[in-house]
C-alpha cells in the first residue's frame, strides 16, 4: 500500500529506486542508489524513490538531489510493499531494487510488471544455490572479486555490470576525483568514518584512542552519518582536543574530505569504492557480515594492496583499540601509505554511476521500441 499519492510526473521515461534506510541497515543502499538516481537526472530523466524506512537526514539528500520519494506500507518485502512496487514499476519505466529484504517472489512479481529491474546484488544471490532467481535484466555487483560465472544460476541472461568500474559514485566525490590528486604528504588529516548509522558506536572511542596519539600538525576528521544516534558523543569525545579534530555531520562536502586525507579509516561498505576512486590509503573495518567479502577481495586486490582490512564485528572498546592500533601503524609508515595510493589509483574512476545509468536507459530503450 501506498501512503502519498503516486506523483503524477511518474512516467515511461522515470526510474522507481526501491531501497531503505535506518539506523540497523544504515545508508548505504540509498546512498549508491542515489549516486545513480543523480547520473540518471543529469540526463534528464526523473527519478523516484519507494521506501519504508527513511531516515530524515536521507530525505533531506533525496530533496537536495531533486529526487522524489514515496512512502510505503511495510514491513520491507512484504505482500503490501510487493503490490504498491508493482503498481509503481506498471507507470515507470524501469525498477532499481537494491535490499535484502526482497526474496525470489518478491523480484519475480516485480519483473512481471514488464519494465526492466535492475538488482544490487552483494553476493547473497550469488554462486551454484543461490535463494532463487534474481528475475533482473541488469545486475550490479561491483566487488573487484565478482564475476560472470557467479550469476550464471541467479541471472541467466542478465546484463551483468561487474567489479569496480561499475562502483556507483556520488556526484560530490565524483567531482573531486575528477581533480588533481594531491600529493600524499600535503594530506594532514586522517578521515574517520563508520558509514551512515555507526551501528558499533566506534567513532566516539576511536576519537578518544586516536586523537591524542596523532602527531603534532595532524588533524583527525571524523564523519558522522545521518543515522547515526552518536552525534553527541562523537562532539563530547572531541570537544577536549580544540581544532585538532573536527567532527562533521551528514556532510555534503565528503569528496573534499576524502581528497584532503593521508589515510582514511572507514567502515568497509560504500564508501570503499569513493576513496578508491581519490586514492586514499585506508583501514577498512568490517563492522556487518555483509561487508566482509568485498572487504576481502578489495583488500587482495594488487600487490601491495591499496587498503589493509579489519574486521571487528564483535564491537567494543577492544575493536576501537585495534582499530587505533592499525591506524597509528599505517601513518607512521609514509612509504607504505604512498604505496597503498600508488596501488589505489585506476582502480575506480568515479564514473561507474554514469556506466549503470546508461546500461539502464539501454535497456529502457529496447522495452520502449518493443511496445
């Protein structure tokens, strides 16, 4: 069911982002969907997300882009949420589904709708028994470790948009990658940041354990996301340590955040992908177990590889601990940071938003003649 009316400016030539947000599933679907709502938009096509969670700091993102979006009935996946996705995908010219909630029924109603669905996909569908069929015209899984023959059971036939130059990239980090990078040791700051929720609360103690061990001159930058409950921890934490640290808040200013960084310490989800694409060395922690595959592949990628990886999924002081640990590790070692950029760049061109709208409107286009 459907609760706001459907926007009349729904038509053939606009695509329905069905995606959530929330503080235990954080941001990230809506984020890389948004990344390619924006590429799509800049091409004049309309954009509209159907959602059942969302946080308002990812409304406001959705406002700011001009993206629509309507609200769902829920719970995610269910039989209200899979009518009201039909009913919009019939007057929409295309269906982005991107979530674990929507199972092998759910996809194949939704692809019954005749327009064309094009899935993320982060492994789970992936492999000789996977749990069903992706029913999509178009799958993207930009993990350096995918690869054709993990589909061939999931997605027979599907147009299949894999590794990293189909990474989708927001427009603000896009931009910065389309600059000069700036020499590693003119980057006096190291970025922290655990995605868009935090959901191991480590960015006020990873502050506290850092912070005071950086060396003189360097600044930590922490980042927090917009469904993150921890703001005011995260500034109590800081407060100590005056303009040492800064703390910002759902910024819109990540790509000039990533570009200014010598090292980057980052939560192991979308956001690995954008500082590829600016070549930041980083420590990727693993903090959900849907993150430790991609983490594992980017993380054996090349030789050496461009980011080194930990997994602290169990939470707690001790993993801040570990995780300042690595860190203070990887600053006072310049030569392996300078090798960790080397390697990261050409990785990720920043321009894998671009690649999957024009796959999309490829296929648009082909349902379009056919009618």
């Amino acid at each position: 069911m459907i609760s706001r009316p459907i926007p009349p400016q729904i038509a053939h030539s606009s695509v329905i982002f069905r995606a959530d947000g929330g503080k235990t599933i954080g941001l990230g679907h809506i984020m890389r969907c948004l990344a390619v709502a924006e590429a799509l938009m800049e091409q004049g096509n309309p954009c509209c997300f159907a959602v059942t969670a969302l946080p308002d700091a990812a409304r406001h993102r959705l406002d700011a882009a001009g993206a629509g979006f309507i609200r769902l009935t829920g719970p995610a996946g269910g039989n209200e949420d899979r009518a009201a996705t039909m009913a919009l995908a019939s007057r929409a010219g295309a269906v982005v589904l991107d979530g674990y909630d929507f199972d092998a029924s759910y996809r194949a109603a939704v692809a019954g709708a005749g327009r064309p669905v094009l899935a993320f996909d982060d492994g789970v569908f992936t492999g000789q028994h996977p749990p069903g069929l992706l029913s999509a015209a178009l799958v993207v899984n930009a993990s350096s470790g995918a690869a054709p023959v993990d589909y061939a059971v999931s997605a027979p036939g599907a147009r299949l948009l894999l590794g990293p130059a189909h990474a989708p990239v927001r427009h603000e980090v896009r931009h910065a990658a389309a600059r000069p990078v700036l020499p590693l040791d003119r980057r006096r700051s190291v970025l922290l940041t655990f995605g868009g929720s935090d959901p191991l609360a480590l960015t006020a103690p990873c502050i506290r354990l850092l912070a005071p061990r950086l060396p003189p001159g360097v600044r930590l930058v922490a980042v927090v996301g917009g469904s993150s409950p921890w703001l005011a921890d995260c500034r109590a934490a800081a407060a100590p340590f005056g303009d040492r640290v800064a703390v910002h808040y759902d910024t819109l200013a990540m790509g000039d955040l990533m570009a200014g960084a010598g090292l980057a310490v980052s939560a192991a989800g979308g956001t690995v992908a954008e500082l590829a694409a600016l070549a930041v060395p980083a420590l990727l922690a693993v903090v959900a177990d849907n993150q430790a595959p991609a983490a594992a592949a980017a993380g054996a990628a090349g030789m050496p590889s461009w980011c080194r990886v930990v997994d602290v999924r169990g939470g707690g002081e001790q993993a801040a601990a570990r995780i300042t640990a690595a860190a203070l590790a990887l600053w006072d070692d310049p030569p392996r940071r300078q090798a960790m950029s080397d390697a990261a760049r050409g990785r990720v061109d920043g321009q894998g938003a671009g690649r999957i709208a024009q796959a999309l409107l490829d296929a648009m286009g082909v349902v379009m003649a056919g009618r």
